[in-house]
C-alpha cells in the first residue's frame, strides 16, 4: 500500500507552497537583517526571498504544463499574432 501511497504523491509534485514558505521566511531574515542592520543577514534573506519566488514560479509552470501541454510552435505563434 505504501508504494501506491507514494506513486500519487509523485504525481502531485512539485508543490507550490514549497516556494511560498521559503519566501516568506527570506522576508522574515530580511525584516531581523535590516531591524539590526546587518547586511550580511539582509542579503542572505533576499537571497532566500528570491529564491522562493523562483520555486515557486517554476513549479507552478510545470504544473500548468502538466495540465496543459504545449509545444514551442504554439507559443511563438501566440507571441507573434498568427493563430
């Protein structure tokens, strides 16, 4: 049961919410760095910041993908106008 378990946690993956929380505590470093000004703890919470952002954002690109496929043609069509 358990392999059946993990094989419909794979097929959710990957979850935005992963990228969420590393944002969110980016932006609490980020608040301790600069409430004490420190900007080695500043840099490192935007750091931790942007990173959750870009998680976030890839794995949300990879879910629509998964929900609906596309191919490159299609895109560049789109992006020029010819439909």
């Amino acid at each position: 049961m358990e392999s059946n378990e993990k094989s419909h946690t794979r097929g959710r993956r990957p979850d935005p919410s992963v990228g969420v929380g590393v944002f969110v505590v980016g932006l609490i470093i980020m608040a301790i760095g600069g409430a004490t000004t420190e900007h080695y703890v500043f840099n490192a919470g935007e750091g931790l910041l942007l990173l959750g952002a870009v998680i976030f954002l890839v794995s949300v690109a990879i879910t629509n993908y998964r929900i609906e496929p596309w191919s490159l043609r299609e895109a560049a069509r789109k992006v020029v106008g010819r439909e």
